[in-house]
C-alpha cells in the first residue's frame, strides 16, 4: 500500500496563488498540505506589479509593510517617443483617499513569494518541494491526489477539496478536463532584468512607444536596476524560448530611440501572451485559481494580483464550510465570482494592450501624438482618477450580481451589496484596522454604544461575527451617501453582505441564516 497523507485542502502549486491561499488557510484555521514541483519558490523576478488590493490582502496578514519597504513605488511615469520625454504622469497618489496603499508598487514575484512562504514557515508549515502531481480522482465525499515525491516514488493524498493553482499548463485543470478557451496574440513579448546606463533618472517608469510596439523600463530597488519588458513588431519570426538576448537588445535600443547602455543582465525571456480562462473554476470538489484558471497579457499588472484575490475568495468559503458547518452550496460562489471578474479582465487588458501596441493608423497616432500631451491631465481629474485606480488597482472589483449579495435594503445607499467595504478614516485611524480577524464583520454606524446587538450577534453566532459600533461620521455618509444611522454586514473578504438601513440588524440576521450555518 502507498504512503498516504490526511488534510481538509490539497494546494497544488506554490506560487503566489498556491501561497496565498495556503496563508489564508493558516488564517482560517484550514488544514491543508501544498506541492510544488519545483525546489523552492522561484529564483526569478517575474511578475512585479503589486496592486493597492493585494497589499490591502496583505495588510491582513501583517504583511503589508515589509512589501512597502522592500518595493518602489510607481511615482511618476514619462512617455518618450521618438527618444524624448512627451508626456509625463504623476500617480504616486493616485488613488489617495481611496486606499491605504494609493499607488502601484514594484516588487518582483520572487520578493512577494519569499513574504508569503516566510509567513507559512512562522506558522508552523511548509510546502512539500520537488513534488508533483501524477493524477487525481474524486468522489461526493472528497478527493485523492496521487504525487511522486522528492526521492521519486508515489504517495497518497486524500483530501476534503483540492485547488489547482499550478499554473497555466496546469495539470490539475487537465485532469479535470477543463476547457482553456480563449486565442493567443502572435506576437513575441521580451523581458529582461538588467542595469541601464542612459539619461533618464532612476525614478520613474519610462514607456517607450513606437508606430507597432513599445518598451518599458520599470525602475527597481538598486542602483540603475530596471524591468524592460517590451513587444516586437508583428513581422518578427522569431519562435518562443529560441531569441538571444543580443536580439532583444537590440530591439530595446531601437524602440527606445535613447542612447543607453543595457549590462548585468540578470534574467531574460522570451514568450507569446495568451488570452484565455477555463470554462469553469470549479468541478465537484476540485478548484482552479490563478493561471491554471485565467491568463492574459502583461497590461496593467493584473495577472499575480488576481490570482492572490482568488486564493483570498476561495479560502474563506472553504473556512465557512469545514469549520463552521455552513452549507457546500457556499462553494458554488467562488465559480461564480471569479469566473465572471476574468472575463472582465480578459476583454480590459486586451482592449488597453491594443492601444499600446496596435498597428492601426488611428489607434497609432493617438497613441504617439495625442495621449502623451493629454495624459497627465487627465490623471490629474478626480473623475478620471476615481475611475482609473479602482480599475489598475482591483478594489473596483464588485459582486454586485452575485447571488451572495442581498440587496433589500441598499437602494439608497451609494455603496451596493458586493462592493469592497470603501477606505474611510474615523478618528484618524483606518476602519481596515480592525477588519483583520478572519470573520463576517457587523459595524453599526450610528455612534450608539452596545445597543444590545454585539450580544445577540455573540448569542447567535458566537465568534462568527465581530461587531464595530463606530461613529456616522461626515466621511462615513458621503462615502456611503447616507443621512441617518445604518448597518454594514461585511464577509469575511471585506465585501458587502447586506446593508441595513436605520439601526436592525434582521436583515444581518437572515443573511447570516441563509448563508452560513447558526
């Protein structure tokens, strides 16, 4: 008989999905046991754009402020063309008073990794390396995972659920017999790590922009350090993988019409963008997140990120139902959700990546005349800037249409049932402050001290539910567009649940009921 291991979740890949949802796991008091192939998490920098959601995600796990000292913020980008400086964005606060984290932040994959799997290691857990899935099976009571192990031979898993998070070849995808649909753009991407010596100052992101590609250097923590990441035009041949770095560079050189010097190169490659998701994140007891369920092309830094929000939707469905008895249909919800939030950002980041990179005589002369002039106008009007951050950042996801969104109620109020609970300061200190526990969370705003709800809350649903009695503050009724006191259920990923308008909490109460176990 095979050696056979136990657990609640099966994580398969521990990338930044794998690990985020392996935290979230620690969070929710999930047991779990996540393999990766591969030795250890990855030596390159790869993805590097980290979003003001996933460091809202990481606040949570006291992560947020290593990630912030150890990462540049995007302060500033020029657009060059033609080897000058036409346009230049400031958007270093860009989303100020919209988020903790008001701007991009550059941090490479392997860096934010390294804080995920540091933080699983301080938990008292760790990733089973060099270990790869072979098959797996399912039944209506759970799942069986058979892997081959570091020293090679086989073992046994048997788990509750499973999630795949392996990536965009993922084998557990495959396994299920997924479909991945979607197309693939022809032409080659380039990225490299290098040092550039030129005139530009390290302090900024430049983006280059040509008739048919562009080029973008990303400044990075070290001296004259950057990311290029760039396109070729859609005449080269070159095949994915077999391009010399000498091609690339020349390329870099050519599309940035600057004179610069590229050395210390510490990572390059070559690959062609794909544009697809599954045809389900789910099947029976087994999960997709990340790549393994959706990729797209590289326009603005969504691919890493996404992957984190569906570890961090996921993970506190599965708490609910293995810890607190709520219903397996909870689980449905995740498909739901998540599938519907690709789609969407599959059709955003192609119609942006065309603008960028399109050959259209149009599109193109807009892109090199027009838009480096107008831009950082345009960045800098609050209308625009409120609809710009909430996109690039992720905190304008909304599962307004989800069936766990209750909407009896919220006619009146600005903010819906499946929006992320805004950004607010009550007192100076940020409401995010004491969302932390992995918990639906009732706050009150009415200003009324222990009005009797907290106990029928704790009566009811024991430590479920934490409940906030805060003030209606001028912020918290602009915000909200609210006149008179109200209630805010929020699940346990700061979405809305419910709104409740004067200071009852029935409809809490139902939700709860309908949705979680009592």
């Amino acid at each position: 008989m095979l050696p056979q291991r136990t657990t609640d979740v099966i994580i398969i890949g521990a990338g930044p999905t794998g690990l985020s949802l392996a935290c979230q796991c620690v969070r929710h008091g999930i047991d779990f046991i996540i393999i990766d192939r591969h030795a250890g998490i990855t030596p390159y920098s790869k993805a590097i754009g980290v979003q003001a959601r996933t460091l809202e995600i990481y606040e949570q796990l006291g992560l947020a402020d290593d990630a912030v000292a150890q990462g540049t913020r995007a302060a500033r980008g020029r657009l060059v063309v033609d080897g000058r400086v036409r346009g230049e964005l400031e958007f270093g606060a860009i989303g100020a008073g919209m988020s903790p984290y008001p701007y991009v932040l550059l941090l490479e994959q392997s860096k934010n990794e390294r804080l995920l799997y540091d933080y699983l290691q301080r938990s008292g857990r760790d990733v089973l390396w060099n270990t790869e899935l072979e098959r797996l099976s399912q039944t209506a009571a759970g799942v069986t995972a058979h892997v081959t192990t570091s020293d090679g031979s086989s073992e046994v898993i048997e788990g509750k659920y499973l999630a795949g998070c392996d990536g965009a070849k993922s084998p557990t995808r495959h396994a299920l017999g997924l479909a991945f649909e979607g197309s693939t753009f022809e032409r080659m991407f380039f990225v490299a790590d290098a040092q550039v010596d030129w005139e530009m100052p390290h302090d900024a992101l430049h983006v280059c922009l040509a008739p048919s590609t562009f080029v973008v250097f990303f400044p990075l923590p070290g001296e004259r350090r950057y990311r290029i990441v760039g396109v070729f035009p859609e005449e080269f041949a070159g095949a994915e993988g077999d391009v010399l770095y000498e091609e690339i560079e020349q390329r870099i050189k050519g599309e940035a019409g600057i004179r610069l010097d590229i050395h210390h190169v510490e990572w390059f490659s070559t690959y062609k963008v794909h544009t697809r998701h599954a045809s389900s994140f789910s099947s029976g007891r087994c999960f997709l997140a990340g790549d393994a369920a959706h990729v797209h092309t590289p326009a603005g830094a969504q691919g890493m990120n996404t992957g984190i929000q569906d570890a961090y939707n996921l993970a506190w469905k599965l708490g609910m139902v293995l810890k607190h008895g709520a219903p397996a249909t909870l689980l449905d919800t995740y498909n739901e959700e998540r599938l519907a939030n690709a789609a969407n950002l599959l059709r955003t980041t192609d119609r942006f990546f065309q603008f960028v990179s399109g050959a259209h005589p149009l599109v193109a002369f807009l892109r090199l005349n027009i838009f480096p002039i107008v831009a950082n106008r345009l960045t800098r009007l609050d209308a625009v800037r409120r609809r710009v951050f909430p996109t690039l950042s992720q905190i304008g996801i909304t599962y307004r249409r989800s069936s766990l969104s209750e909407h009896r109620g919220d006619d009146r109020f600005r903010v819906k049932a499946g929006d992320r609970m805004p950004y607010l300061l009550i007192d100076g200190r940020s409401i995010y402050d004491s969302l932390h526990r992995a918990a639906f969370h009732w706050i009150s705003f009415s200003g009324v001290r222990h009005d009797g709800r907290r106990d029928e809350f704790e009566r009811r649903y024991g430590s479920l539910v934490e409940v906030h009695e805060l003030p209606l503050t001028p912020d918290v009724a602009r915000a909200f567009g609210a006149g008179a006191p109200f209630g805010v259920l929020l699940r346990p990923d700061n979405y809305v649940g419910c709104i409740s308008p004067g200071t009852g909490a029935d409809s809490a109460v139902a939700y709860l009921d309908q949705f979680v176990a009592k």
